[in-house]
C-alpha cells in the first residue's frame, strides 16, 4: 500500500498531541483565525462579539481646571465591595493624563437622549476645549470628588482612582492600552429611574456600544427575561 503524503501544516496551525486535547472534537464547519494573523473578514469581530457594553461616559478635570467629557467603548464593574469600575484607554489620552493627576473621575450613563451629545463628546480636540460646552450639557458639582458628573444623565458614579495598569500581551510586550480602575465612592440615581426602591435597568434607557464602526444597542422592557440560579 502506498504511503499518504504528509502535508504541510496550516499556517498558524500548532498541534497538541496531549490526550486531553485529542478527546475535542474540531469542527471545520466553523470560521477560526488567530487574532494575530488576521480576522480574513470585512471587520473585526471581535468587539461585535464582546458586546453589547455599557459605555464608559467619563468625566474629568486637568491640574489647569479644564473639564474633559469622553465615551470609552471598553467599561465595566469588576467588584461589588468596595464598587470598582473601570475602562480602558485605547492611546494616551486627556482623560487617562487627568485620571493619573488628579486620582480622580465621575462615570455617566448614556441613554437614548443623550446619545447626539455623547457622540459629540468623541470628537478628536484640542485638550484645552471643554467638552461639556462642546456638547451642550450642564457640569454639576458632584458630593465627594471635585471632578463634576453630567447633570443631564439619570445615573452619575464618583470615583476615585485605585489603579492604573498599562495592558502587555502574552508575551509580556506593553500594549499601548490602559487600563483605569475607580473605587465608586459616590452614586446619582434620579427618582425616575426607581421602581419601589428597586433600579429599574428595563426602563432606565441604557445605551449600549455594539461592534462596527457606528452600531449601537438600547436596552428595552421586552428584552428582559428572569433566570434563577441552581440551588
């Protein structure tokens, strides 16, 4: 019987040998690409995958008293006791140069109206232009940082920095990426948005970042549904 011929491996292809890794089975049928190689499609996935997301509306003053207001599309809570938040700046910008000064910043909630100025908050300017006026909305003092939060948004958190963390590859290279992590020392709830005491998610109106250049989410009543854990 003839020998086969032993192909070539596929570009990017490493094989495991290990026992484990041979019980899982692989499917051809799927679209794979290592992100280093490429994603061979007409946009990255990959932010359309991690999403939606909150948005990361984040207020900040410089040591010279100039109010920066910025969305950030990386946000998130990582704890509840003591409340952390955190996003991600892509590139140096003014808000993490604040953030790393001052130690301090407030995060605001975007919701459907509000959507036209926070994308007029994204706008690439000059760090000396105030981007609350830019946009139109009101600074209002917050109660415990000196940063103000935007008046117009039902939710505000006060923050105070706890850490700073430039993100590295596996490898152990830098990443030109930041990660700001806030303690949530302060919390703005219009009335409106509670419901017997209770936050009302469903009809608060979040505005959700989604993938593609321009793609967005709004969180309705007819999405939720109720799922309780296993006991």
């Amino acid at each position: 019987m003839p020998l086969r011929p032993t192909l070539p491996p596929r570009a990017g292809h490493r094989p495991d040998a290990s026992p484990e890794r041979k019980r899982i089975s692989v499917s051809e049928d799927m679209h794979f690409y290592e992100p280093a190689l490429g994603h061979r499609l007409p946009h990255d996935p990959f932010n359309a995958i991690v999403g939606p997301r909150p948005i990361g509306w984040v207020s900040s003053r410089s040591t010279e008293g100039v109010l920066n207001l910025a969305p950030y599309s990386f946000f998130n809570a990582f704890n509840y006791t003591p409340p952390i938040v955190g996003f991600a700046s892509i590139g140096s910008k003014d808000s993490l140069h604040n953030i790393e000064a001052t130690g301090e910043f407030c995060w605001n909630l975007v919701t459907r109206p509000l959507v036209e100025r926070m994308n007029a908050t994204s706008a690439a300017v000059d760090p000396n232009v105030d981007e609350f006026a830019l946009s139109g909305l009101t600074p209002v003092a917050s109660r415990v940082v000196s940063v103000p939060r935007v008046a117009e948004s039902p939710v505000s958190f006060e923050c105070r920095l706890s850490q700073l963390i430039q993100l590295q590859s596996a490898s152990g290279q830098k990443v030109e990426t930041w990660l700001v992590l806030g303690e949530v020392v302060g919390i703005h709830i219009a009335p409106s948005s509670l419901r017997d005491g209770i936050y009302d998610t469903a009809h608060a109106g979040h505005v959700l970042r989604a993938g593609g250049p321009a793609d967005y989410f709004e969180v309705l009543p007819e999405g939720l549904f109720k799922l309780r854990r296993p006991k």
